[in-house]
C-alpha cells in the first residue's frame, strides 16, 4: 500500500470524509448519476462531487459555501438545483445563479481521479460559467 501524497504543490489534497479519511474514489463512483457527494476538500471544505451520467465524476468540484452569507445548503434532485435555506438563494447545478441575494456563482475546484483518490484542486484560472477570472482569486 502507498499512500497517496496528500498535499500537492499545486495545494490540492485528497478528499476526505468529514472524519478525516481518505474516501476511496470508488466508493463514490459507486453511487448512482446524479449524486452529489459531499467531500471535505481545499481547506477542509465541504465540496460536493458529482456522478455524472456516464458514471465519471463531473471535473468540477463546487463548494458548499453560499456566496450571499456562507450558509452550507442541500442538493435538492427534484428541483436540480442547490437551495440555500438560509435566505432562499438558489444555485443551478454548476453553481450559477438562479435566485438571490447570493450575488456570485459558487465557488469551484478541480477534481480528477488517481488511481483509487480523488485529487482536488484550486481552480485559479477563467471561471468557465462567466468567462471571467474567478471572483475567490
Ligand atoms: Fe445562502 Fe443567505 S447565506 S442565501
């Protein structure tokens, strides 16, 4: 068994779970599309993952941190989007979005599988939802 080297110079980590484990990569992959598991990723923050359809993860992590006042909120399938129950703010599922007072989209990480982890990683260039440098730069 090697351990993965957990924290990259790049200053990505592997992601835990909220106990401080490293999930294997294959247990999230088991999970249905559609799942957004939740990771602990940069900085011990709460990141969601998501199972896209073809049964890979989405290359896009998105932070559990609303941008109106950092509220963690639910992912809610029915609605396919993430609903903020704080103050009602609601996140399209790259985490655009769609009703205030959140006023920015959601913070995003890079997410890439190695081996049996799951590497995340600061996303430091053009936020592809706005075409513009990311706001948490
Ligand atoms: Fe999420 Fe206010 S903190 S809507």
């Amino acid at each position: 068994f090697i351990p993965p080297k957990e924290v990259g110079e790049d200053g990505s980590i592997i992601a835990k779970d909220i106990n401080g484990n490293i999930i294997p990569a294959s247990q999230i992959l088991a999970e249905p599309p559609g799942t957004r598991a939740l990771v602990a990723g940069l900085a011990g923050e709460p990141t969601y993952l998501t199972i896209r359809e073809d049964g890979t993860l989405h290359p896009w992590g998105i932070a559990d941190n609303c941008t109106h006042l950092g509220c963690t909120f639910p992912w809610n399938p029915n609605d396919d989007q993430f609903q903020c129950p704080c103050h009602g703010s609601r996140y399209d599922p790259e985490g655009r979005v769609v009703r205030g007072p959140a006023p920015l989209p959601l913070q995003l990480a890079h997410v890439n599988v190695e081996g049996n982890y799951i590497r995340i990683s600061p996303w430091t260039e053009t936020d592809p939802r706005t075409g513009k440098k990311p706001w948490w730069i």
